[in-house]
C-alpha cells in the first residue's frame, strides 16, 4: 500500500476545495474521496471517527483502487492538518518525501467564512459572527456538542502565519508551496503553472477556473441535518456508515440528492468596525506570514468588505 505522497493541509476557506479539484482532474494525480478523511489529525479523534477514516484499514482502504495505483501521485486534502500537532509529524515520518500545500487568505475574511462552515457542521449556534468571536475572545464556548473544542478556536484558525512557521519547522521549505488565495482568484493560470511545476505534472492539461464552495448554503431541513451529524447514542453506529458511505459512493442520484439538502443563503461579510477589531489582532500574524513568504500582505491595511 502507497500512503499519499500530496498532502493540502489548509487553511480552510482558502481555496483548498479549488486546488484539490485541480489536482484530481489531473490523469497524473489521484484525490480521495472524501477529500478530507482526517486521518492524521489523531488530536482530533472524534471528528476522526465522526468521519469514518480514524483507522489505518479505512484511511488505506481509500487509495487501494485501480485507479490510485495508476497514478503518479496521491493526494489528500484534510484542512485540519495545518492546526494539528500530530499530523504533520506523523505523516513526515511515514512518508520522508511527502509534498505539502498551504492555502492562505486574509485571516479577516477567513474566520468570517469559517464561522460559517461551523454552523452549518453543528459546532458553532450563534449565527452572528461578532458575537461567536467575542464569545471565544472571552473563553467561552457555545451551546452544542463540538466534535472538538479547537475547531471553535477562531483566533488559531486565522492565525495561518503561525500555523506556516510550525509547519516550516518540520518540512523543509523546498517541499512546501503556497497559494495565496488573491492569485487564486485573481490569476488562476499563473497560479496553476506554479501549482503544476511544485507537483511535477503536465501544467498544459489545464483543469476548468469556476470558482468552488463559497459560504453560501444553509441546511434546508435542520432536523435532518441534526440527525444525520448528532444522532442519538443508539443510531450513531448505524448512521456513521451511512454518513460514510454517502462520502465515499458514485451511485447514480446521491450527489444530487446531497444537493437537494441545502438551500441558498447570503454569503457572510463583517461590518467595518468588526473587520477593523480583526485586522488590529491579526495584523502581527500578518506580518509574520509576509515574512515567511517574502511579500507584502496588505490585508490588515485594508477595512471594506472582502472577497
């Protein structure tokens, strides 16, 4: 069994779900479906199980088809990776010669957006921003059962510089590449070149620019969101494989039918006087990052409504 040898480790709400399209579109390279199984993030052992890849078997289980042993290159795209204090560690001992990807965004617009995607993950109940993040400023946390308590740790996720210098002490900087999400969206052909030449593969095969999951979707049915994600004790063995299997198949309907489960809803922004608060407390990981990557980040300069 070959362990992925590409590993997109965050940040989530940057860009990852783009990148790994990209990549898995390529004839060179196979992505994992589910494309984040979780499986080396074993601080996070109950989002791992939630998920279904907390064992060695299921997680190999993922790359063991015709298909993935075709390929040149693996790839797994687990956001939680970067946060995480095991996984980088134990994947670059299992695997010396893995290759890491880092998306980064303006930290101000990604705990907005995150704040989003833990809603609707039933970690978070407060559905106004500014609210959760004084909330956890002040220590607390919110009314729910969280699969892990540092995934409501807002000020950790939008601290990438932080999360980048840790990685850069393990890796070395020749087998990391980042993408910064303003080339993403402002330059995805430069940005795939670089991309493609990091990964060795054929940059000509040029996957499609569309943008991909934007915070713009809400359960349409809440019960069944709650049942299919929090069940009761006696209906979570049951309903694990069910969420598994669901993540994992190509049955004919199922994606559609997974569609169906959400409705449209407006996309998050914060008010100038929030985005001024974040960009004064990030503004020295900022700085940090545009050390790490030798250009200037303007994001904590800037106090309109981002992208």
């Amino acid at each position: 069994m070959t362990l992925p040898d590409l590993y997109l480790v965050g940040a989530p709400k940057a860009g990852t779900t783009t990148v790994a399209r990209w990549l898995s579109g390529h004839p060179d390279v196979y992505w994992s479906v589910p494309k984040e199984p979780y499986y080396w993030a074993s601080d996070y052992p109950r989002m791992r199980a939630h998920y279904g890849f907390d064992d060695r078997a299921a997680y190999e289980d993922l790359y063991s088809s015709d298909e993935a042993s075709r390929a040149r290159y693996r790839g797994d795209g687990s956001t939680t990776y970067l946060y995480s204090r095991s996984a980088v560690p134990d994947i670059d001992a299992a695997v010396p010669d893995a290759r890491f990807l880092v998306c980064v965004r303006n930290p101000i617009d990604l705990v907005v957006s995150y704040h989003r995607t833990q809603l609707v993950a039933l970690n978070e109940d407060e559905p106004d921003f500014a609210k959760a993040w004084s909330r956890h400023r002040d220590g607390g946390l919110p009314d729910t059962d969280p699969l892990d308590d540092k995934l409501l740790d807002y000020t950790m996720v939008g601290c990438v510089g932080a999360a980048v210098e840790r990685l850069l002490r393990i890796v070395p900087r020749e087998r990391v590449h980042v993408i910064v999400f303003d080339d993403l969206a402002q330059d995805p052909v430069r940005t795939w070149d670089a991309l493609a030449a990091f990964v060795d593969v054929d940059a000509s095969i040029v996957p499609s620019f569309r943008r991909d999951n934007p915070s713009d979707k809400a359960p349409r049915w809440p019960t069944l969101r709650r049942l299919t994600h929090r069940p009761p004790p006696a209906l979570e063995p049951g309903v694990r494989r069910l969420r598994q299997w669901s993540r994992t198949t190509s049955t004919p309907g199922v994606a559609a039918l997974k569609r169906r489960m959400w409705r449209p809803e407006s996309r998050p922004v914060a008010a100038v006087r929030e985005r001024q608060e974040l960009a004064e407390f990030f503004k020295a990981d900022v700085e940090l990052l545009s050390e790490l990557l030798g250009r200037e980040l303007a994001w904590t300069t800037a106090t309109a409504n981002g992208s």
